[in-house]
C-alpha cells in the first residue's frame, strides 16, 4: 500500500545533507569534507549504504534553507558583497575570459565562502604576469580538471580585500567544450555580463 513517508533511506539522506549544510554555512566546510563529516558524526564507523549518501544537488538546497533560516539578516549582504568584489576581479581579468563559479554565483555563499573563477587563454604564464604586474602574491597549485580528464590544471590562489580568491586557469577550446560535468550535470558558470545583472539586481 503507498505511503507518504519517507522511507530509512530516505530520512537518513536528507539528516545527512541537513547536517553537512550545516558545516558548510557556519564553518566553510567544502562539500565533501561536510559530508564526510556529517556521515561520521551520525553513523560512526558504520559502513554507509550508497543510496544513504546525498547529491550535492541535495545539499545545496540544505544550504539554501540554512541561509534563509539562520542566517536571512547577514547571508544576503554578504553575498552580495561577494559577487561585487567578482564582477570587479573579472572586470580586471576580462582579456582571459573569466566565469564565476561556485557558491558566489549560485546564491548560497556565506562567512566562510570564497571567490572562484574560470579563465580560459593560450597561455596561463600570461595570467601570472598579470597579477604580478599588479603585485598580487599569489599561490599555485593544481586542481582537477571540471570534465574529469586525467591532466589536473593550474591555480592561482590569493587574498583580495582580505577575501580568498582561485582562479582555475583552463585552455580556451575548453570553454568550446561541452559544458557537463562527468556525472552529466551542467557545469553552472556565469561570465562577466552575467554576474554584471546579477550585481544589478541583487539577486539570490
């Protein structure tokens, strides 16, 4: 007979993403290191089933409602503050095809959120010289690459404004390139116009 209550599975799931969400909204938890977490701290060492584990699609929307539960005084301003700061670090790096990516742009940065960015040139030496030339003391390091192919790429990682900023240097037939994940879900992305309207409109 149907029912409309969750089953174990399900009510596991969602206890899951709502405590990972939580991690990632007051402490600055990335995703799987929350989940990770979340998953220890309500089943210890137990081995956890496959269809016990949230999507990041899942908690996301955890987030979203953390935000506007616990945080609707101080997340919008925040958020807004952020994608500011964006638009004016693409506006700089305009000549690199530069695309918003993460929390910043899908609405659910907090306290602890960075800045992250796509570019796309011929030449990521080109992108270091940049940022010297305006003094900017940056890291390197080596990221996967969005579509999941074996060679990792490059990232430059710095404070601007006392905010943390990764621009993730990729080839431009990149940006040609199909825009979905391995996992076949699109690759979320905004460039320079795009986080423009969003700072004009303010919106979530």
């Amino acid at each position: 007979m149907p029912t409309d209550h969750p089953s174990d599975a399900e009510q596991l799931r969602a206890e899951i993403a709502a405590a990972a969400a939580r991690m990632i909204a007051e402490d600055g938890a990335d995703y799987s290191t929350a989940k990770r977490k979340a998953i220890r701290q309500l089943l210890g060492q137990r081995r956890v089933r496959g269809d016990v584990l949230p999507d990041n699609a899942q908690i996301e929307d955890e987030v979203r409602a953390y935000n506007e539960l616990f945080l609707s005084d101080s997340q919008p301003a925040r958020l807004q503050s952020l994608r500011q700061l964006a638009l004016e670090i693409m506006t700089d790096l305009q000549m690199f095809s530069p695309y918003l990516t993460g929390a910043v742009l899908n609405g659910t940065a907090g306290e602890h959120s960075d800045i992250h960015l796509q570019l796309f040139t011929d030449s990521p030496k080109d992108v270091e010289i940049h940022l010297l030339n305006r003094h900017v003391d940056f890291e390197v390091s080596e990221v996967p690459h969005f579509s999941g192919r074996a060679d990792p790429v490059e990232r430059l990682s710095f404070l601007h404004r006392r905010e943390g900023v990764h621009l993730v240097i990729h080839d431009v037939d990149d940006l040609r390139a199909g825009r979905r994940r391995p996992d076949g879900r699109n690759i979320e992305r905004a460039d320079l116009n795009a986080v423009r309207l969003l700072v004009e409109q303010g919106r979530q």
